[in-house]
C-alpha cells in the first residue's frame, strides 16, 4: 500500500473520530447544560441531597455545572481533531505533526467520553497511520 493511501485512510478514520467525538460532545454538552443533570429517581438523579456536582463550592466557575464545562472538552477536542485530519488530508508532507495532534487530542477526548469511545479510538487508530507512514517521494513510487 503506498503511503499516500495510508495517509488517506488515516485523515477519513480520524475525520470519522473527530466527528463522533463533537457529536458526543455537543449532545452531553447539551443534557448537562439544560439542566437535566437534576432529574432521577427519589434522591435527585446526579445533583442527590447534598447538590451533586454543584454543591457548596458552586458551579467551579461554569454557568451550567462541573459535568457541563467537562462537556467543553468533547467540543474542542472534536473541532480540533477534524481540522486536523483535514489539513493531514490537504498538506500530507506535514504527516507527523498533524498525526501526533490527532492522537494527543484523540487521547484527551477521553475525558468527555471520547465520543461514544468509538470516536477516540478511530481517531488514535488514525493519528498512529499518520505518524507511521514514510516521507512522500516526488515520483509517487512510495
């Protein structure tokens, strides 16, 4: 398999990633944000007696809870790793620095759940074909 076929499965699985991981991002960024961290059964759901997450030290600083600004980080993380995989796409010569930024964010998208885990794992599988890859020759041999 030439390399530039590698490069190009690898930038469409982490574009695939990158997506899931804003989609899984935005969707919990949007249950935590509207407030429906506070339903549940007899004890409150996530907020409990006591106020869960928000509790006496507030919200730590987001309008919409601790639960919703670690939803934040699905957000950016999947912007950040479909941009990526568009610019492996575009600038192929630049391989390791674009598939060491897919992966570093890819791994960081853990934290919000990694877009369904799909999303994180497609997107590490991508960075490591990226960063695997040899130089492209001019003549298109490789």
């Amino acid at each position: 398999m030439s390399s530039q076929g590698t490069f190009t499965i690898g930038s469409i699985l982490s574009f695939i990633g990158g997506i899931s991981v804003l989609v899984g991002g935005a969707l919990s960024f949007m249950w935590f944000s509207l407030g429906a961290s506070s339903f549940g059964g007899m004890m409150g759901g996530f907020t409990g007696m006591m106020g869960g997450y928000q509790g006496m030290m507030g919200s730590l600083g987001a309008p919409f809870g601790f639960m919703g600004s670690l939803s934040l980080i699905g957000l950016v993380t999947g912007i950040i790793v479909i941009i990526s995989a568009s610019m492996l796409n575009l600038r192929p010569a630049e391989h390791m620095a674009w598939g060491i930024i897919i992966l570093i964010f890819s791994v960081i998208s853990f934290i919000d759940m990694g877009g369904f885990m799909l999303g994180a794992i497609l997107g590490i599988i991508g960075g490591a074909l990226a960063i695997s890859c040899g130089p492209i020759s001019k003549t298109g041999d490789n």
